[in-house]
C-alpha cells in the first residue's frame, strides 16, 4: 500500500501564537496532531514534546507491534509533559490533545486524547474515528439538545497529555482500504467547520495538498477562534510490477 501525505498549520485570525504541532512521518508510517494548552506560550512546548518524543519512542521500539508501540510512545509523551510543567513554574499545568496514526501493514493504529480529531473518508463518506474527551461529548453523547445545554462547557477537555501522571490514549485499530483518507485535525477546524464542510472538501479535492489548504481557509472564513492544524493521507493500491 502507498501512502501519501501533507500537512499544514495555521496560527488562525484571533490568536497571537500557534500552539499546534504536527508531524508527517512517512518512513515510520506515523502522523499526528497535538494542540498544546497552558500560558507563557507553554502550550507550544507541550505540543512540541509530544510530537518529538512520540516519534523517537516509536522508533526505539520498532521491533514491538506498532499499536503498542504508539501507545508506549504516547504514554511517554504525557510523563514528559508532566515532568516539564513540573521543572519550570512558568509552565506548570501545561498540556497538550493528541491524535495519531501509525501504519501497520493492511491496518492503521489509531490514538488520542483530548479533542482532536481522526476522520475517515471512505467511498464518499467521511466517518469520525474518534470521540472527544470532552465534557460535552461525554455527558451529551450524539443528543444535540445536550450539547447546546453544556455550550459554555465546550473547552472542558476530560483527557490530555500532562494534566496527569496516569493519563492513557485510547487506542483501536482499523483495516484499511485503497482510497481510504484519513484527516487528523485540532479543534480550530472540527470547531468552526461542521463535518459535512469538511467531507464536500475532501470529495471534492483530491490533491492533499490542495484540500489542506482549503480546509484552513475554510476555517478562518468562519472566523478562525483557533490555531489549526490539518493532516490528511491517502491509501492507494500499490502499482502492478511492468
């Protein structure tokens, strides 16, 4: 299977600094977003140790199954944050979500915590491979009426790299197809820009690249609250031998 795969971030039109970090990893088959949380530009750095070590723990520990090796990585990557929020007063509390992916022969992991997100787009429809650890989605579920009682409740993130020593991703593994598109985003894109946007610019563009940047734009039309990241690959069938 090929894999192809872009990312972009964008600061957004109404914060001063990106605490975003992404990473597209095609020789390990790891992708991810993290959107870090703290003053002090804190949140940059907890976003940044994150997408450091989770790569390197991966990479130490290549000889493991990869989904288990995602999971050793980001459990890593929460003790470190919570190490440097611990060194450093200015960053005390400091936290970062996270989503990943990491390919696995005809499978991909995936894994997170917090609210960013992993879709799928498959056969034209887009499906979310993930749910929020978040006070809304936990204690509202798919009621719409629930969501719209805890509105002001929409930041509380119930899970996340450094807000506590025993904080683990949640994990699943998943086939995949030829075609399949996966999209990791932070909120400032599932935020302001419904899923039903999001699907007609995947469908619609088939060049990463392209839809990317229009899923960005997108986001900042509808008044970019938040820095946003984006990072899409592509399964495609291998090309038969000449």
């Amino acid at each position: 299977m090929k894999l192809v795969a872009v990312g972009q971030t964008d600061v957004g039109r109404e914060r001063e600094h990106n605490e975003d970090a992404f990473l597209v990893d095609l020789e390990q088959g790891l992708f991810l977003v993290a959107d870090g949380m703290g003053g002090h530009q804190a949140g940059e750095v907890a976003s940044g140790i994150a997408r450091e070590t989770v790569a390197s723990v991966l990479r130490e520990n290549s000889a493991m199954p990869k989904l288990q090796a995602l999971d050793t990585a980001i459990r890593e990557a929460n003790a470190r944050v919570v190490q440097g929020g611990q060194q450093v007063r200015a960053r005390k509390g400091m936290g970062t979500t996270i989503v990943a992916i990491v390919h696995d022969a005809d499978a991909v992991g995936i894994a997170h915590a917090g609210d960013s997100r992993c879709y799928r787009l498959r056969g034209g429809l887009l499906g979310r491979m993930t749910r929020d650890h978040s006070l809304v989605e936990e204690l509202g579920g798919d009621d719409p009426a629930v969501h719209a009682a805890l509105a002001s409740y929409s930041n509380v993130i119930t899970r996340a790299l450094g807000t506590a020593v025993d904080t683990v991703p949640e994990i699943r593994r998943e086939p995949i197809e030829p075609g399949d598109v996966y999209l990791l985003c932070s909120d400032g894109l599932s935020g302001p820009v419904d899923d039903s946007s999001i699907a007609d610019i995947l469908k619609s563009e088939p060049n990463l690249e392209l839809a990317c940047e229009k899923l960005i734009a997108k986001a900042n039309d509808r008044g970019g609250p938040d820095n946003v990241s984006v990072v899409l690959v592509r399964f495609e069938a291998d090309s038969p031998a000449a």
